[in-house]
C-alpha cells in the first residue's frame, strides 16, 4: 500500500468467498491506496482472508447477512482515509486509472467521482462507454444506509471521468438465471428492511430519523408505486447512454426496471403477510 502524502485513501471491499478474483483487486490497488479494510459476509470458507492479510488489509469478519450494503457501513466507520474508494472484488483498476488517480485527489472541489464501468456478459465487455459508477467518495460528503441497492447520498460535486474500472465477475450476472437467482434474492432481502425499522439499519453519517420519503411511499402503497418504479430506473438507464450501446443494454434496462418492480411486489407480500404462498 503506498505511503503518499495526505489525501489518504481507504479502499472498502465487501467479500464473501472471493478468492478466485480478490488477489487480482488487492494487486490492482497497490501504490494506490493507504489502506485497504476487507469485511467478510459470514464465515470465510475459501483463502480470502490468507489474500487480504497478505495485502496487508484489515480484515474484519462480519455475520451473514447476505448482501454487502450492511457492511460497508462497517468499512466507511472503520476507514481513516479522507477519500473512500468503495470497490468490488471482481473489480480492478485498469493501468490507466492507476496512472491519473492520484491526480483526481487533487481537485478539491469534488465530492465524488465515477467512472466507465462497462457490462461484462462473462467473457467479453458488451459495452463501451456506458454505464458510469460512482465509487470514489470524499468521505465528509456521504452518507449511506446499509439497505441492500441503497445508493450512496452525495453532498457536492460528481465528476464524471473517462477512466475504465475493469469489471470481470467471471459469469454473466444479467442473464436470466442470474436474475433468478441472484437479484430475486437481493429484492427479497430489500423489501424485508424497508418495511423494518429505520433505526435498525446500519448507518453511516445518514441524519435522517424516518425513511426517505421515496420509501415512505413504497411502504404504504408498494402496488401503486409497483408501475412508477419499474419505468422510471428503464427510462433514466437509456437517456443515460444505454441506448447507444445496444440491446445488451437496454436488456439490462429492462432488469433493472424489474427488479425494482419486484421489491415493490415482496414489499406487498411481506406487508399482508402472504410472502409463504410465494416460496
């Protein structure tokens, strides 16, 4: 890890049996970042954690939950860099974000940056230029409820950068099966906390005492807002860039309009209790 001089970057890495492809972040990141803190999903049952320590990061073992959104709170509080780089395991700088992020520390009027992050079907990239990921957080600017999907609250500037953070998950998350699999569960698991108490969600410098009011709204009518927020992540994914990019995009589009959807449908069902008729 490099020994530069202020501003220091922490980079926060939630794993869960990873190291088929942590190595190759971990490697990615060194002379980049100050400190790299690893919090891992439940028991570790694979050498993730022998990778990380190797790297020498601060490894913290979390109890499982499932999804990684309750334990970057952990990270964000644990980090003591000014700048937080929220980062995948199956994510790697390309060379030349290694090469000009340093110089992004630099500009002191941003309050985050983001960068290419192109579709990766689990062998090749199906596109260029779209979409953006904003990973790279000025740390007295956030702030970030432990909700599984919950954006990261900015205060301040986004830029927008044209650098590449590689992406290679090794399969392809936006096919059906992943859908069914994968995002079924995740949607689960958000519904289920947001008809909980705010209170009980980890929380990293959120000041709000009730639930967004976007949340609010699922909450009482999740079969109203069920249409709304199944068009509305569809229509901004395309004016965004996703309609230049092809039908591989507008399918992801399309996911991710569904997913949404579908909180809004487990939300209905866990809300009137008739979640087991659905298992």
């Amino acid at each position: 890890m490099s020994r530069n001089t202020n501003p220091q970057v922490s980079a926060c890495i939630v794993i869960r049996n990873e190291e088929a492809v942590l190595d190759r972040c971990l490697r990615s990141l060194e002379g980049i970042v100050h400190e790299i803190i690893v919090v891992h999903d439940g028991p570790c049952r694979d050498r993730s954690l022998e990778i990380a320590a190797s790297y020498g990061a601060r490894v913290i073992t979390e109890a499982f939950v499932g999804c990684m959104e309750p334990h970057l709170v952990r990270a964000y509080a644990e980090a003591r860099g000014e700048w937080l780089l929220r980062i995948d395991a199956d994510e790697f700088f390309s060379a030349e974000l290694r090469q000009k992020f340093s110089s992004l520390l630099e500009n002191t009027q941003a309050a985050a940056f983001s960068f290419i992050w192109p579709l990766y079907d689990g062998e090749k990239y199906r596109t260029k230029q779209w979409p953006h990921k904003i990973c790279l957080f000025r740390k007295s600017a956030i702030a970030f409820l432990g909700v599984t999907h919950q954006n990261t609250e900015i205060n301040g500037k986004v830029i927008k950068t044209s650098y590449l953070l590689e992406h290679h998950p090794g399969y392809n998350n936006y096919s059906w099966k992943s859908f069914r699999e994968k995002w079924l569960r995740w949607a689960k698991l958000q519904a289920q906390a947001v008809l909980g108490d705010i209170n009980a969600i980890p929380q990293f410098q959120y000041m709000g005492r009730q639930w967004p009011r976007r949340v609010l709204w699922r909450r009482r009518c999740p079969l109203g807002m069920l249409p709304f927020d199944g068009i509305v992540p569809i229509m901004r994914m395309l004016c965004e860039g996703a309609y230049k990019e092809g039908p591989f995009a507008w399918r992801v589009a399309f996911l991710m309009g569904l997913y949404r959807a579908a909180v809004d449908w487990y939300i209905f069902l866990y809300k009137n209790k008739v979640y087991s008729r659905y298992e």
